[in-house]
C-alpha cells in the first residue's frame, strides 16, 4: 500500500493531506512523511 500511495502522490492524483489521513490504516506516520518530505527508499 506504501509503494501505491507514494506513487498516486508523486502523480499528483492526491495532495499532502490526503497522504497524511492514510495513517494510521493503511501506513504509518512515518511513512506518510516519508512521500511528501521525499524521503528516500
């Protein structure tokens, strides 16, 4: 689920926020911060 949130994010298709409502179901607040800070895999 990670790698499909990261890449809807990346494709614009949803925004910062909506990445961030994900955790705690469906990944974790870090990986959350992780795609919209580009952290690195």
């Amino acid at each position: 689920m990670f790698e499909f949130i990261r890449l809807q994010y990346r494709m614009g298709r949803i925004n910062a926020g909506q990445v961030r409502a994900f955790a705690p179901k469906y990944i974790t607040a870090g990986q959350a911060e992780e795609i919209v800070g580009g952290g690195a895999l």
